[in-house]
C-alpha cells in the first residue's frame, strides 16, 4: 500500500507537518483512499463575506453530506477528524481537494485542540456532529461514550465561550431520538418526556441538556436537532438497514450465505441522510435558537425491512418467516426454496435494554422552518441497494464501521 505523504514524518522539510493539514499546496490526487494525504488544499484566508462552517464528524455519514451541502453554499468548511492508523476519510475522498475544504486533526475528548480551533477559525456556525453513534456499543463503551458524546459537547460550548464567540457562533447539537427510548408518548415530539434506554441516549441526554442550559444562560444560539433515524448509502455497515442492504447483495451475489439479525420486530421512522442534513442547515439559518425533530412521521420494522430488501428487484428472493415469532428461533427462508435459511435470529444482537419503537413528529419543522424531506422510504431503499449492488459487483467494500 501507498504510504500517505508527510505523515508521520514531521521533521521533513518538504512535507507538511503532521497534523498541519492547512498548508497550502498542490491538492492530492483523489480516486484511492490509499493517495489520501493529510496536507492541505489551498489557503484558509476568507474570500469577503463568506461565512465558516466548522463540522465535527465530519467523516461520518452526515459529515460528509454536511460538508458537500456547506461547499456547494460556498462556505468555508473546517473539519475535525480523529487520528487513525487506518483510513477513516472514504466518505469525504470526493470532495478532499475542494479549495474550501479544510481538515484538522481532533477529538471530541481533547478540549485543547477544541479551543484552538474555534479561536483560530471563528466560525460563524459549528455543528457537532462527532459521537460514537452505534447503540448497541455504547453498552461495550460506556464511559467513552459519555465522555464523547456528552462531555465533549461542553468542551465545545466552552471553547466557544473561551473565544469570546458565544454572541457570533451559532451551534447545531446532534441530539436523536434515541433520547424518547422508552416512548412516553406516540408520535413523538419536541414536548414529549425523554426515557433514555442506553449509555448513547444517556450522554446524548447530557448534550441536549447542556445546550438548552447555555442558551439560557449565555444567550448563546444553541439549538437541538432531535433527529429520528436517517440511513444512505454512507450509513455505517454495522446499523441494521445497511446491515441488510449488504447482505441481501452478497447473498444474491454467492458471497454470503446467511443475515443474523437481533429484534425483528423494533421498527424505526427512518428517513434518507440527504433531507436532514439540509435540515440542521435550516434549523441554524432560522431566526430563533430552539430545538426541532424532524422525521418522516411513517415507521417501519426491522422485519419489514428484510423483506423489502429481498423483494427489492435487483435481488428479487422473497423471504418466509419459520419459527416462533419474535424469539431467537426465528428464521426467514426463501420462499421458492423453504429448505435454504437466509435470515437467523442471534442473541449477540439483542441489545441490554431496547428501544422497542420510534415515530416522530415533524409538524413544528415542516410549519415553520418549511423542512419536509424529499425522500420517500422506496427512494431510500434503492438509493441503498443501487449502491451496495454496484459496490458488490465491483468487489468494492464500503464503510465498515
Ligand atoms: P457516524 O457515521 O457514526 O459518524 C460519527 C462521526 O463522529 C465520525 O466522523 C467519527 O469519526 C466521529 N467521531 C466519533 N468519535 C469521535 C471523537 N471522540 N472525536 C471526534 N470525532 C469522533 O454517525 P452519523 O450517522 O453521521 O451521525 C452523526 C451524528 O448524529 C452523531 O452524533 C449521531 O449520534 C447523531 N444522530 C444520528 C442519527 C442517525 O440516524 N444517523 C440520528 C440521530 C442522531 P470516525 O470516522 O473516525 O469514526
Ligand atoms: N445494529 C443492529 N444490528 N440493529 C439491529 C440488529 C442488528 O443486527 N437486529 C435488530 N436490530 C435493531 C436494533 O435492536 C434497533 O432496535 C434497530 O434495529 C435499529 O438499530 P440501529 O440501526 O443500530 O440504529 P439505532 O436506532 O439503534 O440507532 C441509530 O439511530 C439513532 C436515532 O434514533 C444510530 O444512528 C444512533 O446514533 C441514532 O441516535
């Protein structure tokens, strides 16, 4: 494999140093995540009135849609990104020598490179994205993830505050419907009482709270995007829609034999990432900070979900439920072959305490801000499939984590 310019190498005086990804030079070539190197595409100076846009997670799902939405408004866009002895930037290879585009090394549980940042850069909005977003590890990874994920959003309210910038700076909070848990009310809305069920929720319950107290307090344009589940093509493999996306095109492809899934029957009120990351660009350009969900208002089982995927054309093997209903006996076969198992119920999937089923209610974001999204469930689904298939064929492998 091709090693990556000037990293790891920071004595070199002909590369740029690590962790200096704003030097000014050629941009690296794009097209292998393997040509990707750190050092920088172009100046950092503000071109008049252009605003800046400073995204944490920005190599993540909505990150990298984020910053193609921001780039194509002409922001200037600082990304932070964690330091990883593999390649954590494919979502964003695509736009990385983009002259707006700037990447900085960080890490939501180091407040010094927090406070640095926004002091150097000023951004006019920040949007925190960053978090360790997965559940089920969150039960693994308790403490990191509060750390992460909660404390880190004080870290970036303070860095905010430590800059002077707390009357300029507006901030997007990634809060999530995770939040409702163990729903309190159907559908659910900015009003309905949280019941968090997971250390995610838990330290996401601290984030949405300690923007809410620095609004208060500081006056500070802090908002809450209390967003319900969106997927893409980009979605993480380890979350179930693309967990199912995947296997149903390796399965049709010889390339795996089985899919083992948790609880069948959670359902979820999934929407495509595309409409909610203009969404949070909305929920920052309104007059007045406050906190907002948007969702589609339509909900969907995981079960569901499996045999939408099956009887999508592309795979066309529609699935039959065998076994006890909603235990770990389970089984979908193919229907035209009842002999040949394709979907397994594994225990490992079941999670400590489940979030058993979420709707939500966009009314106050579609009456007032105008977000409605764009995507139906279908769209969903075959711009998911389309791209896991295309990938198959290629034998390309797509985000992992
Ligand atoms: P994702 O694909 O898992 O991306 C998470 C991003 O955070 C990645 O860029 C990741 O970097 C980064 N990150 C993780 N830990 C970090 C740390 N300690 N310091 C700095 N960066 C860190 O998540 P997503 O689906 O895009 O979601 C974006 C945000 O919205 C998350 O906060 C999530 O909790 C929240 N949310 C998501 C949904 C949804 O359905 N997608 C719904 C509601 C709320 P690496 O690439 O290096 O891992
Ligand atoms: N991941 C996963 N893997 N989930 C499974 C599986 C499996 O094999 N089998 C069943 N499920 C169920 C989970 O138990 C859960 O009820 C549901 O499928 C959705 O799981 P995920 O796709 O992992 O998403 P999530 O709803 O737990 O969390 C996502 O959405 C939240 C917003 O509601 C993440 O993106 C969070 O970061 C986000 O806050």
């Amino acid at each position: 494999m091709s090693k990556r310019a000037g990293e790891g190498d920071a004595a070199s005086p002909k590369k740029p140093k690590l962790g200096d990804m704003n030097s000014p030079g050629k941009p690296p070539p794009v097209g292998s995540i393997a040509q990707l190197d750190p050092a920088a595409t172009g100046t950092d100076a503000k071109k008049g009135q252009q605003k800046v846009a400073f995204i944490t997670g920005i190599t993540g799902q909505d990150g990298s849609y984020l910053a193609e939405l921001l780039l194509e408004k002409d922001y200037q866009v600082h990304g932070i990104i964690r330091r990883s002895s593999g390649f954590n930037t494919a979502r964003i290879e695509h736009i990385y020598g983009h002259d707006n585009l700037f990447l900085h090394y960080g890490d939501m549980c180091d407040s010094t490179c927090l406070q640095y940042l926004v002091s150097k850069y000023q951004p006019d909005e920040i949007y925190n994205l960053a978090a360790q977003s997965h559940v089920k590890v969150s039960f693994e990874m308790p403490e990191y993830t509060a750390q992460a994920d909660g404390v880190g959003v004080l870290k970036l309210l303070e860095a905010v505050r430590a800059a002077g910038l707390e009357k300029k700076t507006k901030l997007y909070q990634a809060s999530t419907s995770e939040l409702y848990g163990k729903v309190q009310e159907i559908p659910q809305k900015e009003t309905t009482p949280f019941y968090p069920r997971s250390p995610y929720a838990v330290a996401k319950l601290y984030g949405y709270w300690i923007i809410v107290n620095y609004r208060e307090s500081y006056d500070f344009f802090a908002t809450n995007g209390i967003l319900f589940n969106h997927e893409s093509p980009r979605r993480g493999a380890t979350f179930v829609t693309q967990k199912i996306v995947r296997a149903a095109c390796h399965i049709k492809m010889g390339k795996q034999k089985q899919l083992a899934l948790g609880n069948l029957d959670a359902k979820r009120d999934w929407g495509h990432a595309k409409d909610y990351v203009r969404g949070m660009w909305m929920i920052l350009q309104h007059h007045e900070a406050r906190d907002w969900v948007l969702a589609t208002g339509e909900q969907y089982s995981v079960r569901s979900f499996v045999e939408k995927c099956f009887n999508h054309p592309l795979i066309n093997m529609p699935v039959e439920w065998k076994g006890e209903p909603g235990t770990a006996e389970e089984y979908g076969v193919l229907k035209s072959e009842p002999g040949r198992k394709l979907v397994v119920v594994d225990q490992r999937y079941f999670r400590p305490a489940e979030v058993e089923s979420l709707l939500g209610d966009p009314t106050l974001a579609n009456e007032v801000l105008g977000w409605k999204p764009e995507m139906s469930y279908d769209d969903l689904v075959n711009d998911m499939m389309v791209a896991e298939m295309d990938a198959v064929k290629e034998g390309r492998e797509r985000f992992m984590q």
